[in-house]
C-alpha cells in the first residue's frame, strides 16, 4: 500500500500572486472553541466563544515584493495550498503581523486574521 503525502511542499497565495513560503504553517479555520462549564456539584455542559481565523508563518523576502504592501493589506483572499491537497481559504483577510524581517536567510514572520475561513478538500 503506497503511503499518502500529509506534510511538506505549500504554497502561498494573497490575492492570487504566489508568495515563497518557508518552514511550517499554522491555521485555524476560526469555528468556535469549545470549553467546558463547571459547578460546585458537576460539569453543566460547556460554552462557546468565537476563535479568530488565521493564516501565520514565515516567507522569504524578495526584491520584487514590496514589504510596505504586505504591510498595508487589508480585505484580501489569502489561500494556503497543503501537501494533502487540501487547501486553507481565508477571506476579508488583513495582515496581522510585526512585519519584522531576518536578514540570515531573509525571512518575514507573516500572519494574516479575517473575517472566515474555510477548508476545501
């Protein structure tokens, strides 16, 4: 039985242009967190509070990518591609991050928040 990709090779999209995606990715589609509720007698049942949806990782900086737009995006589509196929949507989407730069290998933390996302198999 041949073994199935779950992990690896991604791709990084902001509006449809490519970004050069570097090292791991963390995602969460945003669906509210379960916790749970006790009393002094037994567990009650649990609440739920809303999570932010996110995208958040690092890219390699290039010349012809403008660090200041990164910066400024606002109402954007960022999609994140997984070696399983599957891929993360994120929608209405702003940048969420320091911006800081690393010059040893030229990476840039980036974190992108929006209103929803969503996961297409």
């Amino acid at each position: 039985m041949a073994g199935k990709r779950v992990g690896g090779i991604i791709s990084l999209k902001i509006n449809g242009d490519m970004y050069f995606a570097k090292g791991d990715f963390t995602y969460n589609i945003g669906m509210p967190k379960k916790e749970g509720v006790v009393g002094s007698d037994r567990v009650h049942g649990y609440k739920e509070t809303p999570q932010i949806p996110f995208i958040e990782g690092e890219i390699t900086d290039r010349q012809e990518m403008s660090l200041e737009d990164l910066l400024n995006t606002t109402d954007a589509t960022i999609t994140l591609e997984l070696a399983n196929s599957k891929v993360i949507v994120l929608r209405e989407a702003w940048y969420a991050s320091e911006g800081t730069g690393n010059t040893g290998e030229g990476n840039i933390a980036v974190r992108f928040e929006g209103m929803s996302a969503e996961e297409v198999k």
